[in-house]
C-alpha cells in the first residue's frame, strides 16, 4: 500500500513594477537643458500593461538605492559611448511613494544621452531564476527617457590686445591688414565650470560667436573691426579652443583698428586691455525655443595706435643719379580734430624722437616691412626718371634714381611713391593714393659763377656742389 507523506515547500517572490516611465522636467526642452544643472525628472513606477502607479511600491532616500546609466549619441544618431560625460543623482535625497518620485538628475557634459533609471535590487529575492537585466522577463525595473544638454556658459581666459605684428605701435589703417589683435583661449563650461568635453569638431560643437566692443571716448575715432561670426564652428577641441594673435585662417581672426581719413593727421592715443570686452556666444534653437550660450572677459596689455606717413624731403643730385631717403614718420602736434593732445611718450621712439623736416612728424625708427612700406618710386606725369633701386619697407629707407638727362640740366620733377594706404598723406587731396617729393637733377661739369670787376673772368665753379636736401 503507497505511503504519502505530507512536505511544505515555499517559493518567495516578488510582486514589483512592470518599468519607469520618466517624464520632462517642468517648463523645460528636453532638448537644450543645462549641464551639470539638476533636473526633477517625474517618474512613475507602472504597473504592468498600464500607465497608473504602483501602490506600495515605496523607497526612502531613493537615490541611495536606484542606479543611473547612460548611453551616448553623437549627433547623427549613432551610439558612441566613447563620448563623455556622467550621470549621477543630487545628493539631496528624493522617495518614491507608492510608484511617484520626483528624481534629481544632473549631467555633467553636453550631448544627446539616454538616461536610464533602474531599480536592481527591489526583486533580488527572484535572482535564483529570473534574470539580472533590464529585458521583458528581467527582474530589474527600468525605464529611459533621450535628453540633450549643451554647456552653461563660455570661459574667455588669457586674452591679450597686442599691437600689430607683436610691434610696440600700430599704425591708424581703414585697412585691417594692419591691425591691432587679440588672443584668447575659449572654453564651453557646464554649471560646476568644468569643461564640456564633447564640444569638440565632428560632434557636439556648436557656431561660437566672438566678438569685441571697445569703450572709447569721444576722441576716439569710429572702430572698424573683424571678429568672428556664429555661422561656422571653429574647430574646438575637448571643449575648448586658442585663437593667437597671429591667427591664419582669416575666419577666425580677432582684429580691429580706427577709421583714417588721408587728409586729418591724428595725434598718438592708446587702448587699455581694460577698455576692451571679448565676449562669445553661441544660439541653441530647439521646436521653437531658443537658448543663448555667452560668455565675457576684459584683456590685458594695451594697444598705440599712430597716425603714418612715408616721407622723403626735397633733395637735389649734382649730376644724373642720385640716392633719396624715405623716412616713416608719425604725426604728433597740439591738438587734434579729435580734441587729442600730443604726447611724445606714446610716440615708437617715446620723448627722443627726432623730425626731419616738420617738426609735427617723427621719424619711426622701429618700423620695418612687416608694418607696410614705400613699396613702389615712380616719377609723376613722365617717365624720364627711373628708381633703379626698391625701397625695403625698413627704416633708414632709400631709393636710387636715374635722370636720363633727355630734357637738360637743371631738371626739376615730382616724384610719387605708392605706399601702403595707412601711410599715405595729403592734407589737401583727400582721395589721394600716393605720396609725393621733389627731386632736382643739376647736372654736372663747369659753369660760369663769377665775374671781376677788370671784366675778366674765371672757369672755375663759384662753389663745390654736393647732393642735398632743401629743408621745407
């Protein structure tokens, strides 16, 4: 006859929600939120085929025990978790009541992440035979929601003004190829200003906007600048980016100078670093919304600007072929039509700088090619006079000439000399290209210079004659 005998056995489970179901943060675009910000992101723990909340599904201090991971999207879509950036909870606490919580997430760099919230250990008691994973039949309780942040604000550090080419001057030019520049390092920065990593070239760099404002005085001429324009990314790398002074791509240059008009000299004047804002910016638009990105800082260092011109005084040659020097000069006397009064000291050469033959004109010892030149010597309105020689650009600067000696002796001409445009001069044509001197050709040989009162005379010349210059 069959014994039976009577066994208890137990199978402890766990009844738990079906997922999450994270929702946008109040009055927020899911699309342009701020990293490293936190953010209330509602979830609701569902039961399983419907949108209503669990009851009694209740944890205190929840961001102790719920777990966040995070998947990243390079802007085309395509997973790249190389990408950085963590997601973690605020440490202030938040609970779940029977299935609602108000989480607090924050992000700390920029780009379009999943964020997905987990609860692995509410049904640990069925790990013996059900799954560790997020899946259908997991037993871990999960759910996700995309968002997309973009920096908090824009660092500008080291920003230098520097005179054109590094030199200790620079020349007044409507022209910005001399110019004053700026340098500046640029940094996309989340909350906690640290560097957004992911802004960077080929993935989440956004158009940065760079631009200059300068707080002149009256006396200032009007500013004429080149900064950069948001339209185009510029190349950041892990979140930041130095643009030199010396920059090439000409994009990306950071320049400015004063309007000059050829006919109203200008006194010396200088530009504090103090007196400039860099500022950058950059526009996110999402469904309508808009959000602006900037950033701001002051320079160091200072700018002098001069007002140039080349210049060669009259000079007169005792034959056919003579040398004339072409001085680079810079203007300083009284006051100016900009109420500016002279002072020597912002002059390249300071209080020892020396005229020629003007005492409103300074000669420019410092100056060389890099800050323009006389460039071309040509003889106006004839061309029997020829420069065999071409001016270097460098101070003491020269041409040689030639008289061909067609039209006799003495042969007097002007001569004109196509300088760079921040150095032309001419106080009464206003539209003038070109700089102008005065040459004389006296020839060479015997003349008669003297006569005796017997009437008699005397080949020799009167006086030795030597090339000169006459001072006007």
């Amino acid at each position: 006859t069959p014994c039976y005998r009577e066994q208890f056995s137990t199978d402890d489970f766990a009844i738990r929600p079906d997922n999450f179901a994270l929702t946008v943060p109040s009055g927020e675009n899911i699309n342009l939120l701020t990293s490293a910000q936190e953010y209330s992101f509602p979830a609701t723990a569902k039961q399983y085929g419907s949108a209503t909340a669990t009851n009694d599904y209740n944890i205190t201090a929840a961001n102790l025990v719920l777990s966040l991971t995070r998947t990243m999207y390079q802007p085309s879509n395509i997973i790249d978790d190389n990408l950085s950036g963590a997601l973690s909870f605020s440490t202030t606490p938040f609970n779940i009541l029977n299935g609602v919580a108000n989480t607090l997430i924050k992000f700390d760099d920029v780009g379009k992440v999943n964020i997905q919230l987990r609860d692995t250990t509410w049904a640990n008691v069925d790990s013996d035979d059900t799954s560790g994973d997020c899946n259908a039949t997991g037993r871990y309780i999960c759910g996700d929601i995309n968002a997309t942040f973009i920096p908090d604000h824009f660092t500008l550090s080291a920003v230098h003004l520097n005179n054109n080419s590094a030199q200790t001057f620079t020349y007044l030019s409507d022209d910005l190829n001399m110019s004053a520049h700026l340098d500046v390092n640029v940094s996309a920065k989340n909350l906690s200003n640290a560097v957004t990593q992911n802004f960077k070239s080929g993935s989440w760099e956004n158009p940065v906007d760079v631009n200059m404002s300068v707080v002149s005085a009256a006396s200032t001429p009007t500013i004429i600048k080149d900064d950069i324009n948001e339209t185009q990314n510029l190349g950041f790398s892990l979140g930041a980016i130095v643009i030199p002074w010396n920059e090439t791509n000409a994009t990306k240059k950071l320049m400015f100078n004063f309007n000059r008009d050829v006919n109203d000299s200008k006194n010396p004047f200088m530009i504090n670093g103090s007196e400039m804002t860099l500022g950058a910016k950059s526009a996110y638009t999402d469904s309508g919304t808009t959000k602006i990105v900037t950033g701001s800082s002051v320079a160091d260092q200072n700018a002098t600007f001069i007002y140039g011109r080349t210049h060669a005084p009259r000079y007169r040659f005792t034959d056919n072929n003579g040398t004339a020097l072409i001085y680079y000069e810079a203007f300083c006397n009284g006051i100016d039509s900009n109420s500016t009064t002279c002072n020597k000291a912002l002059l390249p050469n300071g209080i020892s700088s020396l005229s020629t033959d003007d005492p409103r004109w300074f000669i420019n010892t410092l100056h060389t090619s890099v800050s323009g030149g006389a460039e071309t010597v040509t003889q106006k309105s004839a061309s029997l006079i020829s420069a065999t020689t071409t001016p270097t650009g460098n101070h003491k600067d020269s041409v040689s000439l030639t008289y061909d000696g067609s039209k006799g002796n003495p042969y007097k001409a002007t001569m004109q000399n196509s300088a760079s445009s921040w150095l032309i001069y001419n106080k009464y044509i206003p539209t003038s290209t070109k700089n102008e001197f005065e040459v004389e050709f006296e020839g060479s040989g015997s003349q008669w210079t003297g006569k005796h009162e017997t009437n008699t005379t005397t080949i020799k010349s009167g006086a030795d004659k030597t090339n000169r210059r006459t001072m006007w």
